[in-house]
C-alpha cells in the first residue's frame, strides 16, 4: 500500500506512507461478508498465491490473473488489486483493468469513512498513469489532481500537517507537477504554454480549502476535549469509530465541505478551461 504514493509528487518523503494492511483490510468495503471465508484461510495461502502468479507472469500471464483473482476472493486488499490491474494491463486486457480501477473508487465514496480520502488518493494515483497508458491525456491530469487533493486532505486530518505544507510549497514554487508524463500530457493536449499558469491556478484552488483549519480542528478534537467517556458512549451509539471527531457537530459540518465534488466543481471552472 506504501508504494501507491511514491509519485502523486515524485518525492517519496514527503508522502505519508505508514498505512498498515490490517488498517486496509479494516477498511475495505463488505470486509465482514469477508470475514468467514478469511477463516478458513491464512495469509500463508495468500502469499502463495501471489509467489506463483509472479513466477508465472512470464510464461502464463492467464494463469497468473486467475490466482491473483483466487487471492482476492481469500483476501481483498487494495494491494492485491493493484498486482491484479498490472498484470491485466500486462496482458492487454485494458477494459478489464479499467473496469477494476472504477469498481475501487465507487467503493471509496462518500466521506462517511475519512479512510476513504487515503483510499482514494491511491486509486486515482493509480487510474491516472492507467489513462496516461491509453493516451488519454486531458483525464490524466484531471484524475492526477484528485489523488493529489485527496491525499492532502488525508494528511490534514492524519495530523500529518508537515507533509501537507509541503506538497502546497511544491506546488507554490513549481517544484513539483513538472515530471516528464506530466509535461507530455500538456504537450499532446497542446496546452503546454499553460502548464505554469496551470500550477499556480492548482496552488490557489487548494488552498482555498484550508487545509490549515481542517488540521487544527482534527488536532484539537482527537487530543484536547473533554468529556471523553460521554463522548464515547454518544459515538457508540452512533456506531463511529473515530468517535472524538464525529461527536462534533463542527466537525460533521466542516468534512462535508471536504466533498471531491467541490474539488472538482472549481477544477471544471478553473482548471480544465486552460487545457
């Protein structure tokens, strides 16, 4: 899962990248329809799998697609998925792939999860280089912002506030969103002479999402307030885990403003006319 945020930057160590396999698995949609037939099988029986359909990709990339797919029935994790789409695209099975891609990011819906930002910033990450391949330049950028939106406000919430910091001063300084599949998608789009204008209109968007207070609001609830064993009861009963964020009703009414639709109602306006 770390690898999946190598490049929504190209700089690895600005990245947050310490998201565990068990936290995916908590989180992957239907896990408790999962969870019986995780039972009967250990993650030995997994890891075998996946070593055969590696050592098989040369010879009998089929045959190696179907154990990755035997896999994910024993155990769906979005690592497992992203072996799956590479070796779909391997096999030049490109709708198949595509069709993989989709059905992770409808999964990831909604803000109701706030894994579901994380999530989803990988799986864009992922789609964007996937359209990139098929030479549809225009939806690469566009998916290649979303992961980039997502994954920051991943970080605020995270309290990974540094990292946040730096990718908007990446951007800020034209540090980043320059490497080389990027310039060539504005250079087949013919709008080349705009990427600069592009990046400085992509800083200004962002930050008017202020991920600064989003940051401070998340700190404040998780580690300063007060009436803590109320507030766990109340969350409970609310069936939410996170529960010191989602007792409060500022914080309900702030994530909602967080929604990608928002993202993506100021790139169509701001963004996607200078392509």
């Amino acid at each position: 899962m770390a690898n999946i945020f190598q490049k929504i930057f190209g700089v690895k160590s600005l990245l947050k990248t310490t998201v565990t396999e068990s936290d995916v698995i908590k989180d992957f949609p239907n896990n408790q329809s999962n969870s019986k037939m995780s039972e009967s099988y250990t993650s030995m029986d997994v890891s075998e799998l996946l070593k055969q359909a590696t050592a098989l990709k040369k010879t009998d990339i089929e045959k190696s697609i179907l154990l990755i797919e035997q896999a994910i029935k024993i155990r769906p994790d979005y690592s497992t998925y992203d072996k799956l789409t590479s070796y779909l695209i391997i096999a030049g099975k490109y709708d198949e792939a595509e069709t993989v891609f989709v059905k992770l990011i409808e999964e990831c819906k909604g803000n109701d999860i706030l894994f579901n930002f994380n999530n989803r910033a990988g799986h864009y990450e992922k789609y964007s280089y996937f359209l990139f391949k098929k030479g549809l330049y225009k939806k690469y950028v566009f998916y290649y912002c979303l992961s980039i939106y997502n994954s920051i406000v991943w970080n605020a919430l995270s309290d990974n506030i540094v990292s946040v910091r730096a990718q908007l001063k990446s951007l800020k300084n034209k540090d980043e969103f320059i490497d080389k599949t990027t310039n060539k998608s504005f250079q087949e789009i013919g709008a080349a002479s705009n990427q600069n204008l592009f990046i400085e209109t992509f800083y200004k968007v962002l930050k008017e999402f202020e991920f600064e207070k989003l940051y401070k609001l998340t700190d404040y609830l998780n580690y300063k307030q007060k009436d803590k064993e109320k507030l766990e009861i109340e969350s409970c009963y609310n069936q939410k885990e996170d529960w010191k964020l989602w007792s409060s009703t500022e914080f309900c009414e702030t994530i909602i403003k967080y929604n990608e639709s928002e993202f993506i109602a100021k790139y169509k306006t701001k963004l996607e006319v200078l392509l």
